[in-house]
C-alpha cells in the first residue's frame, strides 16, 4: 500500500490492530476500540447507532448512548484520519442515514485477506496441491491468536467463533493436502494440537489416526481412537461418525489403500487381508450328540450351612427387655418379625407395644407414693414386658437361624451353581484347552452335554451371540470377527482392550461371561520335523 493511500490496516486476527505504513496507531480506551471491532465486523457497510450500543455495552448501556457513541467515533477519527479538517467530511468512517460506515478496501483487513488466500488455495488444489498447501500456510500465518481477543460480549463471541470456524477448516485442508503429499511424520505433533484445540470436530481425529498409520505407528492410531470414542461417549453419550469408525476398522485391517505415497511405491510387505464372507449360523435347534465327558463331573453346590447367634450377643439382646422396663421388648421382637416375615412375630410385637403404653399411661397417674388405682394391670403389663420379653427374645435366639431373609433363595442357590461351572470351566481353559474346544465351552451356538455356565469364548462365537451380550452392538460384534480373524485369536479377555476393540468399561460388566479359548497350534511341517 502506498504511503499516500489513506486507508490505514486493520488486524482482527489476534488483538485488534490498526497500523499506518510500520507505525501501530494507538486506538484509544477499550469501549472505543470495541466501537471499532464493530464497524469492521461490518466493515463496508452502515451500522446503526443502536445496533453499536448493544454490541459494545449489551445490558448495561449508557443513559445517553447515542452521545457516548458520537464521541467515540470521533475519537477514532482523529486516529484513523489526523490529516482530515474537522469540517472536512470523513473518508474512512463516515455517517450515513443508516450508520456509521467504515470504508476499508479488501487488502487492508486481516480477516478478508485469509478469506480471499483461502478460497484461491482451494480452486488452485486440483492444479497445484503443493501450492495451494503453501498458499494455505501462508493464510494461516495471518493469526496471531484467538480473533478479537480481549474484547468481550455476545457480538464479539460469535464473530470469534465464526472465524475459527474458518481457521479450523482451513487447517485441516492444509494438512489433508500435505498428507497427500506424503508429510505425516511432520505432521502430528500439529495434529495433536489441533485435536486439543478443536477437540469436538472429528475431521482433525481422523487425519491424526491417519497419519500415525503412515508412520508405522498402528497402535497409537488405535489408541487415538479409543480417546475419541471415551471423550464422544463421556460428553455427549455418542459413538464417533462413520468416517472415523470406517477408518479404524480399515487400520484394524491393516488396509494396503491408507499407504501414503511414500509407501505406495514400495512393495506390499504383506498380502490383502482375506474378505471375511457373512456367516450365517443358523439359529434353529440341533440335535444333541453324546459328547465325551472325560471324566469330569458338574460341580456340587456348596451347602448352606445355617448359622447361630453367637453366645454373648444372646446376653446382650436378652438383657434389653428388664433394663428398658420392656420398652425394647417390642422393638426386638418388630425386628424379627420383619427378618422372618412372620405375621405372628408382628402380632407379638405389637401386644408388646400396647402393654408398654398400658403401663406408661398407668404410671402417669401415679400418686406421690407410688401408688395408683391400677396396680395389678400395671404389673403384669411390666411382667409381661419384661420377663415374657426376656423368654420369648431367649426363644427367638435359640437354635440355628433358619429365617427366609438370611437363607439363600433358589436365584441365590442358582447363581453360585453358575458361578462353580464357570470356575470349573475356566479351569479347563487354562490348563486343558484342548479338551475345553472339544466340550465346545464358551460356544452356547453349539450342541454340547458340558455345562460351562453361560461362558461365552470371543476367539469362536458369531457375531449374532456376540451382539445380544449387554453393552456390544452389532458394529462391535462385527469388530470382535473382523480382527480376530485378521490379527489373530485373542491372547484374553483384556485383549480386546488392548486392541482397541471393545471399552474397559463393557469388558469390566462381561467379564464373568467371556472367556478366551486358545486357538490350537498349527501342525509342524515336513521341513520342521
């Protein structure tokens, strides 16, 4: 810009800035310089005296704000134009029927220019990616921090969130060209900040996971995912989009098409992954066939054995009706009532109750003496009380407890019968797997006469079964096939963490059901023998 061209430059881009030629030019107090980031959020164009009031002061504005505005303005006009007469009308912020307008030409904002370099770069990529790449960069050097800072209110929060908008988005086409380009290991360390700064957009996830891949880092790029699923699930309870779930499986995969160019040139270390066809388990009932028990026997449910009121507990709860004068006989004989469910129990309990009123409300009728016209109804009320109270807690304490509430129901009964063939079960994985395949434990899609307890082996069962456990849906069922027939069978159960496959959390819920059968070794071959 020429030194006889009156338009100073404006930076938005970072903290408002005005600069004539080298020189910054001093823009005043703060409300002044927010009169200014208004009229260049609208640059070019009149705004309105009130429409300025509720940008800059919102709730609070001045008594005379259209004063206050008045004198702001020209304030920056002696800043903008020092050379202008002061009956010279403005050339750069003028007043109109409709406003004040500022005239700034395109090459004198900040925000236009990144605009402007912006949409060139992207009609140049199909031409020149390498120039529009650097024609990107070159944009995005223009920021010098957050848009506007410092300037605070709902017209300045959005405008900054706008231009981030666009800051972001042309960020991540740089980095999508230069990935293309084959620059990935240059690349995320910036990547990684662009997912701190932009931490809900997906778009900078997917090129981080996508360039680890290419730099040979597979399980930093499943890891990557990973954080993306847990922050998506944490804040919002969602699953990441299709594009990053589609690149993960392909990473899983170990897909040959996500090579950068540099590896598209060198042969492929390792053939395609086979196409895993649909499996289709058929669901209706098969006969069963004998199947060798070999020597094994269902575990026995160990017995309940009753248990007893320890003896010093007994004194205790047998001394509380005399040293209460029976208030208490009631209270105890209401609480087994209720552990045993016994409408005889709380018949008791309530006698007792109304004979310790009788007795109260006779005792507050007494003389000075002690004496009262109902003794004999007030002492077998305090003998019943008590002493009754003393035997019947002696009864209800003798012998072993064999109330319902403490003994196991048949669900109680079931589920440690469950939890014993699961152990025994597992303990035929571990040190028989051979044997544990052959019972077809962990496989309830197959007829078998071994009962393992509901086991469920991740390394054999299609996905149907795998998708009605609790917390796996059919995508991650799907998952579970995917790379264990591409990776591998699964070493255990943490395994399917460790690959990324399936959350701790839903792991932690499953993990009395899954079990990891291993896969039998291969053959030794004519060579090896």
């Amino acid at each position: 810009m020429s030194t006889t061209d009156p338009s100073p430059r404006f930076e938005i881009l970072g903290r408002l800035r005005a600069w004539r030629d080298d020189e910054e030019l001093d823009l005043g107090p703060g409300k002044q310089r927010a009169v200014l980031a208004v009229l260049l959020l609208n640059v070019n164009r009149p705004v309105s005296t009130s429409a300025i009031v509720d940008a800059v002061w919102e709730d609070d504005p001045p008594d005379n704000g259209a004063n206050v505005v008045q004198k702001y303005v020209a304030g920056l006009r002696r800043v903008l134009e020092p050379d202008r007469s002061p009956r010279t009308p403005g050339r750069l912020l003028k007043l109109t029927p409709a406003g004040y307008a500022l005239h700034v030409p395109p090459q004198c904002l900040d925000a236009e220019l990144f605009q402007r370099d912006v949409q060139r770069a992207l009609a140049a990529r199909a031409d020149d990616p390498a120039q529009a790449a650097a024609a990107l960069r070159a944009a995005l050097a223009m920021w010098r921090g957050p848009a506007l800072a410092g300037l605070t209110g709902r017209v300045f929060d959005a405008a900054r969130e706008r231009l981030a908008e666009e800051r972001a988005a042309a960020l991540e086409t740089c980095v999508e060209i230069e990935l293309e380009q084959g620059r990935h290991a240059q690349l995320v360390p910036e990547l990684i900040r662009l997912v701190a700064d932009f931490p809900l957009r997906e778009q900078p996830r997917h090129l981080l996971m996508l360039a680890l891949y290419r730099c040979g880092r597979q399980a930093e790029a499943l890891a990557a995912y990973r954080d993306a699923r847990e922050f998506f699930a944490a804040e919002f309870g969602v699953e990441p989009g299709d594009r990053l779930r589609q690149l993960h499986m392909r990473i899983l995969r170990s897909d040959p098409t996500l090579a950068g160019p540099a590896a598209a040139t060198a042969p492929p270390t390792a053939p395609p992954p086979v196409p895993v066809p649909p499996m289709t388990v058929p669901h209706t009932p098969l006969p069963q066939t004998p199947v060798p028990h070999h020597g094994l026997v269902p575990p026995a449910v160990p017995p309940y054995a009753p248990r007893r009121t320890p003896w010093w507990l007994r004194i205790i709860l047998i001394g509380i009706p005399p040293l209460t004068f029976g208030t208490g006989t009631c209270a105890l004989v209401g609480y087994y009532a209720g552990r045993r469910r016994s409408r005889l129990l709380w018949l008791a309990a309530a006698g007792y109750l109304l004979l310790t009123i009788v007795f109260w409300a006779i005792m507050g009728t007494a003389e000075e003496d002690g004496s009262t016209p109902y003794d004999l109804p007030a002492t077998a009320a305090a003998l019943v009380t008590t002493l009754g109270g003393m035997v019947h807690v002696a009864l209800l304490t003798a012998g072993p407890v064999t109330d319902p509430a403490v003994m196991p129901p048949p669900a109680v009964v079931a589920m440690i019968e469950r939890g014993a063939r699961r152990e025994q079960a597992r303990a035929l994985v571990a040190h028989h797997p051979a044997v544990a395949r052959e019972l077809h434990v962990g496989r309830p899609d197959l007829p078998r006469a071994f009962d393992d307890g509901g086991l469920v082996d991740v390394n054999a069962v299609p996905e149907h079964v795998l998708a009605g456990l609790p917390g796996i849906d059919p995508y991650h069922a799907k998952l579970i096939v995917t790379v264990r027939q591409t990776h591998g069978p699964f070493a255990s159960v943490d395994d399917l963490v460790i690959r990324g496959v399936l959350p701790a959390t839903v792991v932690r819920s499953l993990n009395d059901v899954l079990v990891a059968v291993p896969e039998p070794a291969p053959a030794p071959t004519p060579e090896a023998t």
